[in-house]
C-alpha cells in the first residue's frame, strides 16, 4: 500500500463543525430523533443566485469540498470521489409526488434530473471547472468507504490530490418510513442519553464530509489512510477475528492502537455488535463514539473519520465523546469500525503524520 495523507477535511452536520479550529469538545449530544444540519454561510462559498436553485444536499456537499480543498491549499484536485447513500432524497422525493399529483402526465424533469446520486460530484466538478475523474459510490452504509478505496486505487495509478468525501440529507416522507417500520427512535427515549435509551432505532440526521487526500505530507496534515476493509455480513462472533486479521494484514496487534472509534447509534438491537468488542478485544483500549453528535445516515462513518483525523491532530479526546476511563497518551493508530442493522461492516485504519 502507498502513503496516504489527509491535508485537508471539513464537515457539515448537525453540529456547528464547519470550522475544524473549533474541535469537538463544544458539540450538544442530540435529543431529537430526526435532527437537520445546522446550516452554515452558503454566501461564502456560492454564488447567491445559484444556492436557490441547489438542494440541500448539492449545498452542504459544495461548502464541505470547498472548505477541504482550501485547507489542503489544492486549487484543482485530480479526481472527485463521492460516497451517497440516498443521493439528493427531498428533490427524488418532490418528483415522486409530482408524478401521483399530475397523474404522471405533463412532468419537469428538473427534479428528476437534480435527485440523482452523482448530482453532488458534478456540481462540484462544476465549479471548480474540473473534468477530472468523477465517480459516485451508492453502496448503502459503506458508500464512503468504498470512495475511500477507490481514492487509494488513483494514487496507485499516479494522481496526487484526490477530494473524497460523503453526503446524505435527510427527506420527510422517506424519514416517515422509517418511522413506521421501527428505524427511528421514539423522541421521549432520548431524554438521558442515547445509549441509555435501550431501545430499538437511531437518531436520523444529514451531512457531508470531505477530505484531500495527497501523495505528499503537508503542513496541515491531518494523518495517513493507512488501509479499508469492507464486509456485507458479519456475526457478532467474527467481529474480533476480522479486526485482528486487519490489523495483522498491517503489521499492528490490538496493543498498537491507541484509540478505536465506534459507530454505537443505540439501537438496542444491533449495538452489541460493538459492545461485545468493547468487552473483550478493545477492553484496554480508549474508546469513543459521535454518533450522538452525528446522527445516524448512510455516510455517518465519514463524521468518524472527520472525528478521528481531530483527535489525532489535536492528540486529545474530549470527554464528550469517550466511552470508557483508558486515557490514551500519544495517538498514532487509530481505528474505526462502523455497522449500520448488522450489514455493511468496515474498519478504517489511520495513522498519525
């Protein structure tokens, strides 16, 4: 595997997280169970005669890949990559409705044409004047992932800056079937915390995350890809193996990683997946989650990484989002492991520049 830097990352979520100097210690844990982005200055980014004519989605994703490139100092990167599990969902969702509203007679195309997956990488490419690579990964719960690895595949054919990032938005009517068949929790759960609710469902949210990753270590770096493994079906019992082997496939032992990050969303029914590990391989390990800062959508696991590359660089974890009393010195090795109703396992391994 070659060396993978991360110079530049930004997110966009429920959280007031589009400035990365701010870190993670001033976050709220969410107490609704269907939680919108908090909006950040489009102006600053997009021409305002544009930002109407945008989705909420095509925003968020234009802001955060704006931001990453900014921060990595990288005018035109060699190719896009964006990871959506739902692609642009209220535009798809408009044009449904249109179709039953007008008996499927006499329909605009233009929220046809704006609901798909690939919308948010070409009004990036766009704007930036890019006719680079430009692909879209809709692979569920590991669509950020599979970006992620289909980035380290360019840098093996020579490219160096590839923008990488995930983005989902959230969708009233679709949130309304999730809803109705147990996917979300019910609101008075969450009045203590989210993993003391113990019941079944997650708290649903939004975002985009975008990071540069570079050949070539720069000021600002955050910390190295080191590796992405991806898996559609695991037993709870396969877990601990699988990690090992991942890391022994990188020459590391449990003992080489210094905090391991958790995608726990409380669902009651499928957060033993990570209990069981924070039980026994990871029980000596610092262990956190931001899920209760994120919300749960199909590229949450990209907040984790935004949550990992500032732990790493800041070499601190705030108390908001440990899980357990190991306090960690120097953080060098990291580890992410994110399951969405026990399928689209994976693990991220990143290590410090």
């Amino acid at each position: 595997m070659g060396n993978y830097y991360i110079n530049g990352i930004s997110c966009i979520s429920a959280q007031e997280s589009s400035d990365n100097e701010l870190g993670l210690q001033n976050f709220v844990a969410l107490t609704e169970n269907v939680v919108p982005l908090q909006k950040p200055d489009y102006k600053k980014y997009i021409k305002p005669t544009m930002i109407r004519r945008m989705s909420v989605g095509v925003k968020m994703g234009v802001v955060a890949s704006s931001i990453a490139l900014q921060e990595a100092n990288v005018e035109m990167p060699e190719a896009i990559i964006t990871g959506s599990g739902m692609g642009c969902l209220r535009d798809s969702e408009k044009f449904l409705k249109n179709i039953i509203d007008n008996e499927e007679q006499f329909l605009t195309p233009t929220a046809f044409i704006q609901s798909t997956h690939n919308t948010v990488g070409a009004q990036i490419a766009l704007g930036l004047g890019c006719k680079a690579y430009n692909v879209t990964y809709v692979h569920d719960a590991t669509s950020f992932e599979t970006s992620l690895l289909d980035a380290m595949m360019m840098f093996e054919e020579g490219e160096q800056n590839v923008l990488v990032g995930g983005v989902d938005e959230i969708g009233p009517y679709t949130t309304d079937l999730h809803k109705l068949v147990g996917h979300v929790k019910e609101e008075e759960t969450l009045k203590n915390s989210l993993l003391k609710s113990k019941t079944k469902g997650a708290i649903y949210s939004e975002g985009s995350q975008f990071f540069v990753l570079g050949d070539k270590k720069k000021d600002n770096c955050y910390a190295q890809l080191k590796d992405v493994v991806i898996y559609n079906k695991l037993e709870q019992n396969e877990v601990a193996q699988k990690l090992e082997v991942f890391l022994k496939d990188n020459n590391l032992t449990i003992s080489d990683i210094d905090v391991v990050v958790l995608g726990l969303n409380g669902d009651v029914d499928y957060d033993s997946y990570y209990t069981t590990l924070q039980n026994t391989l990871l029980a000596n390990t610092t262990q956190v989650y931001y899920k209760h800062f994120s919300g749960e959508y199909n590229t949450a696991s990209a907040f984790g990484m935004w949550t990992a590359c500032t732990l790493i660089k800041s070499q601190k974890v705030p108390k908001n989002i440990q899980l357990n009393e190991i306090e960690s010195g120097s953080i060098k090795n990291v580890v992410l492991y994110n399951q969405y109703r026990g399928e689209n396992h994976s693990f991220v391994l990143l290590k410090s520049c």
